[in-house]
C-alpha cells in the first residue's frame, strides 16, 4: 500500500534507552532513561514507551475529530481525552513486544454513538493502523 506522504520529521537517538533524542530540527529534545521494571536507575528523563503513549493518545484524539468531521458520527466534545497505556516485555516467542490500552473519554456523548465514533477513528488512525494484526490494542470507553 503506498501512502501520499505530506508530512515527514526525524529524530536522532543516540545511547539507546539511557541517552538523548530529538528532532532534527531541535523542536524535541529529551533524556532517555531506562525504567527500574526494566532494569534501569528510573529517575529523571523519558523512555521510548512514554512516548509512544504520548503520540498515540494525541493521534487517536485527532482521528475521533477527523471522523466526526466528515460527519454520521458524534461530535467530539472540547473536553474529550485519550489516555494511552503502554506496556512492554518479552514476548513468549523470543523478543520483545507491546501491549497497548487505549481509554476513551467522550463527556456527554451517548454511549453507542461514542463507539461508533471509536471504532471509526481506530480504522483512520495512523498508529493504530501501525500496530493492527501485530500488537494488542485495547480499546474502551470511560
């Protein structure tokens, strides 16, 4: 499947989970530690799940108003929100993996039609479409 590219950005790693990364362009720029769960010091900095979380709950948001843009669907109230959940560990057949919950706050929005919505977005979505058939996406209304 080819995709018609209108947005691209980079971002350098370097020192794997306990060093820096950030965009090219120096608008992103953040500490990398490695979680103690995962046999790191914690403390001060960000990891790669964090992020990951970070943008999918910001994508997600963003493809519930895209859908509810073209219209049949509810509208997304202005207080709406996406919390993402990810895990990460050894998967059981070598590796590691994710498992990723997505939490759906729709304010006000009946409840079939707020599915209807979530379903809609989880086909749109660029990191859902990213992760489908190959890491676990949970999703539900809260």
């Amino acid at each position: 499947m080819s995709v018609n590219v209108l947005y691209r950005t980079s971002a350098r790693a370097t020192g794997g989970r306990d060093g820096r990364s950030g965009t090219l362009d120096g608008t992103l720029d953040v500490k990398l530690v490695v979680p103690e769960e995962l046999g790191g010091p914690g403390g001060e900095g960000v990891n790669p799940e964090q992020l990951f979380a970070t943008g999918y709950a910001a994508c997600f948001l963003s493809a519930m108003k895209f859908v509810a843009a073209q219209g049949g669907t509810a509208k997304v109230p202005a207080d709406a929100s996406v919390t993402a959940t990810v895990g990460i560990g050894p998967r059981s057949d070598g590796g590691f993996g994710l498992d990723i919950a997505l939490a759906i706050d729709l304010p006000g929005v009946d409840k079939a039609d707020a599915q209807v919505l979530i379903e809609k977005a989880h086909v749109v979505c660029p990191y859902s479409n990213a992760t489908r058939n190959n890491v676990n996406v949970a999703l539900s209304l809260v």
